[in-house]
C-alpha cells in the first residue's frame, strides 16, 4: 500500500507540474499589443535615407553580405502613388520606390470573429513595420546605387486579377541603358507570388548583380494572437538549409548575434500564430541567408550568387514570396519543408496523424466541432481493450473495497504486514491496482498533441460549433464546456473504488476541481474533446461495472 501510495503521489505530483509548466507558457503576461485602429500606409523612406542603410552589401555576397550598407546621400522621398493589386485571396500594396510589399491584406480570413474586415499581414505605418524588400544589388545592381532604392513605373496603379492569373510589371532604364523589369506573377486561389527580374542590357558594358529577397520586421508583438491569456505560438524567423531543414532564430537570438549560413537552396520565413511570410529563392543555386538587426528593425533574407548580363544580352532571375496562412496544402507545393512553420511541438509524430484524420471527418462531416467528436470516438474505439482492462481492474477494487478496509483495520499499525496482505488480495483476485491510471496516461500525448493540432490549424480559426461557441480555436466564453468536463470527472470518480489511504482520496476528490480550473482557458475544441472522452470513459466504465457485480451476485 505504501508503493501505490508514492507511486500515485508521484504521478499527481509530476502531472500537476507539467500543467504548471505549461499554463506558465502559454497562459503567462501576453505579449500580444493592444488592439489600434489602422493606420495610413506609408512609404518606408524619407529625406535622410535612413531605409538605404537596411539592404544587403554583396559587392561579394559569400564574404560580405552580412554588412548593412551606409548611404550618405539624401534618398528623395516616394511621391506616395502606391500600386494597388487585388486577386481573390490577396490585397496588396507596392511601393514604386524599390518595388516592395509594404501591405499585404487576406479577405479569406477575418481580423477578427465577424468583423467583416481583413486580416492584415505585412503593413507599414505608424503602428507596425513588416514588410516584403526584393531587389538587385552588387556591382551594377539599381538598388545598390549611392542614390539610394531606385524608382520603378507602372502602367496602372490599381490591378486585379479577373482571369486565372494576373501580371504586374514594374519598369526602370538606367543611366547605362539597362531595362530591369520587376514583374509579380499572381494565381487565382494562391497566396504565393513569383517575383521576376528580367534584365535586358542594352548598353555597351556587361551587367553584374545579386538578387536580394527579405522580410522586414519591429519587434511588436503577434496581432494573431486573439486573447489577452490565450496561447502563444511562435514568433520569429526560421531558415531552412541543407544542414538544417527547419532553425528558428527568434527576436532575442538577434539581438544577441547575426544568422548567416550558405545553403543550396533552402528558404527564410518569418512566422506568427496561423500566418507566416517566406522568401523561397528559385531552386538550383548556393544561396546566403542572413540575419541582421538596424535600427531597431529585424531583417532575414537571402542573396543570391551574383550573375553577368553580357552587352545586348537578356536574363532573368526570381524567387518566390509567400504572405499567408499555415495552409500544409500550399506550402508542401511552394518549397521542401516549408510545411515545418506548422509547428506541432515534439509530439508532432502523433500530432500529424491526428490533424489529417480530423480533416479527412471534417469532409465527411461538415463541422470542425463534430469532427472533433468523431476523432474522439475514434480515438477511444483504438484504445477501448486497454481501456476496458483499466476499467475492470478499478472494478475489482471497488467490488473488493470492504475487503480492503478490513485488512487495513486489522492491520493498521504493521504497515509491512498489511503490504504483504494487500498484495496477496490482488494477486488472488487478479487485480492491477495502478491500472486507473492508464487511461489517463494513455491520453496524455494524444491530448497534448491534439492541443497543438488546435493552436496551430489555421481552419480551425473562427471555426464555429453549435449555438454560442462560434470559434473552436478560442476558449469557451460562458465556461459551460469546462464546467461539463469537471462535472463527467466527478462522475467517474463516483465509479471509481474510494483509494483506503484518506490522503489519496482527498487528492482525488480534488481532481475535478484542478482539472476544471485548467481547462477554463484552453480552446473550446480541445475541451470538447476531453468532455467527449469522458462521456465514452463513463458509459463504458459503467457497464464493466454492472458486468462485475452480476458475476459477483452469480458466485
């Protein structure tokens, strides 16, 4: 009795603080900035230049490109004339000056539960910097020019997309005859977009650049992140290399120290809760991918090698930039590991599974909250046997609790004798007496890893059940799914054998009290699940009940 007794203590004790651990991540001071209204959207540059001095040095981009370039010279300012391009799942601004996203809208999802406005991604204004920079610097390269980011025309300032694909190109002819096209390449129903530099040189003298691609970010916090204590995804950048297929590198690691690593292929993406953005350059290439940190800004990105256009000569070269949501559909298609931003935690192995059986119920049944249901059933049916010895072991002890009871007043003050004659009970009567934990120790993982399915499927988002629950991703805003929870909790303790040891069943009682405290918080999906689970817990735990005590009224 005194090894169940410490054994269980153990358990309860290492399962409490695992909870502890975890509410203090995920349920601690928010980082989250308060709600402001929008504000106007701005060119990044002004008369002291001071934008120039963000962009990659890559005279030589193997040695080199990790230093910012300084630019004396006054930038003139943008005439403000910002290029508007809408497709269906895409709202963007581009700058002339230099050609970049500097707002990136996504009416396919709402900032808000039934604000009837969209998301927005990348903006820069008064509130937030986070933009999407590409451009061509190095030896003749216009961005790299002492004049500071070059200007590009248009022949339009708004487009939008009206058949299957949409092409907007940015033009500049400099002082040496070179025509550089900036051309974006958008799909109906992608959130990727092809970036393209075709450089035609027309002059007298070879042509020699670098691409450069990268995301530009403050350090305010996720405006994803929908509640003042909800769960906190990651925020930050990661590269993907040969030698690392997924590295985070986050604000603080920044500030600390640059990132630079030489990669075939690979990408660079800065990542929030439910959306990230990515540069992915054109595959086939040893490319530099780089961290640095001017001017309180966050810059990641890449550089490419450096490529020659020969007098009279054309060439091309691009890469692809992702602004949207952790959609694991698109970003298998757009790069190698891309899918990684969707970021399950170290359970990912159960976890995955998990989130394609419950999109797969979800095609079936139409509803996020009833998927949820189906995955439970499903997941207690492939757990029923071990569930079901668990359930007959607890019965036992139940049937033999008076038995029990009498062995510990008999025996009360020997402590080892009365060990020894418990552990003769439950030989004889084959009886495991921590097989009540199993269940939920079993459950564990597949409830953790169906906590990072939740917080990380961006479906999920605004995802309404039944009635008042409108969004399965947020917690339950009356607490009525918690308060069920701790009620079916406190229903299977009533089936459960009472623990002999007094302290034991103080802690027990206590359960559906800690439990329901926890859970008031966590999305309602995953409290729907955990009620589910215990319905099925309670409905089986009762008939193997009733089953022992018919053979027992038998005998």
């Amino acid at each position: 009795m005194d090894v169940q007794r410490v054994i269980l203590i153990a358990a309860l004790a290492l399962v409490s603080y695992l909870m502890v651990l975890q509410w203090n991540e995920d349920y601690g001071p928010a980082q989250q900035q308060p709600q402001q209204e929008q504000a106007a959207t701005v060119s990044a540059y002004d008369s002291n230049g001071q934008a120039a001095s963000e962009l990659p040095q890559a005279g030589d981009a193997a040695t080199s490109a990790d230093v910012p370039v300084t630019a004396d010279s006054k930038v003139e300012a943008s005439n403000g004339n910002l290029i508007k391009v809408r497709t269906d799942v895409l709202e963007l601004l581009i700058d002339p000056k230099g050609g970049d996203i500097i707002h990136a809208a996504l009416p396919q999802h709402e900032s808000a539960l039934n604000s009837n406005q969209s998301f927005v991604l990348l903006e820069q204004n008064a509130n937030r910097t986070y933009v999407a920079q590409s451009g061509l610097v190095g030896q003749d390269g216009p961005d790299a020019a002492s004049e500071g980011r070059p200007v590009y025309s248009s022949a339009k300032s708004e487009y939008e997309l009206e058949g299957d694909s949409l092409q907007v190109d940015l033009t500049l002819t400099t002082d040496k005859g070179v025509t550089v096209t900036k051309r974006f390449t958008f799909a109906r129903g992608e959130y990727d977009v092809d970036v393209e530099f075709l450089v035609n040189n027309a002059g007298t003298e070879p042509f020699s650049a670098v691409l450069f691609g990268q995301i530009k970010r403050d350090g305010t916090g996720d405006p994803s992140q929908q509640t003042s204590m909800g769960m906190q995804s990651y925020l930050g950048a990661v590269f993907s290399t040969a030698e690392n297929n997924y590295q985070k590198v986050d604000f603080g690691d920044m500030d600390e120290e640059r990132f630079k690593a030489t990669s075939p292929d690979g990408w660079v993406a800065m990542v929030q809760h439910y959306f990230l953005s990515a540069w992915v350059p054109e595959p086939g290439a040893e490319y530099t991918y780089q961290s640095r940190k001017v001017n309180d800004q966050y810059l990641v990105g890449f550089l490419s090698p450096s490529f020659n256009v020969a007098a009279g000569e054309s060439q091309s070269v691009s890469a692809t930039f992702y602004a949207g949501p952790k959609d694991i559909d698109q970003l298998e298609q757009i790069a190698p590991n891309l899918e990684l931003t969707i970021d399950y935690g170290w359970l990912w192995w159960i976890a995955s599974p998990l989130y394609m059986l419950l999109k797969w119920i979800h095609t079936v049944v139409g509803n996020w909250g009833l998927a949820i249901i189906g995955i439970t059933i499903l997941v207690k049916a492939a757990l029923f046997h071990l569930n079901a010895k668990a359930f007959k072991s607890m019965a036992k002890m139940r049937k033999f609790a008076p038995e029990m009871t009498r062995l510990k007043e008999l025996y009360g003050d020997d402590r080892q004798k009365m060990s020894q004659e418990m552990m003769k009970l439950y030989q004889k009567e084959k009886i495991n007496p921590l097989g009540g934990c199993l269940p939920i120790l079993v459950q564990m993982p597949v409830f953790i890893a169906l906590y990072w399915v939740l917080m990380e499927s961006v479906e999920l988002r605004h995802a309404p059940f039944f009635g008042y629950i409108q969004d399965l991703s947020q917690m339950d805003p009356y607490f009525i799914l918690p308060i069920l929870m701790g009620i079916t909790m406190f229903i299977q303790q009533m089936l459960n054998p009472t623990p002999p040891d007094p302290m034991q069943a103080k802690m027990m009682k206590m359960l559906p009290i800690i439990f329901t405290f926890f859970f008031l918080w966590f999305p309602a999906g995953l409290v729907l699940y955990w009620l589910v689970n215990n319905i099925l817990s309670i409905a089986q735990q009762y008939v193997i009940n009733k089953q022992i005590e018919g053979s027992a009224a038998k005998d």
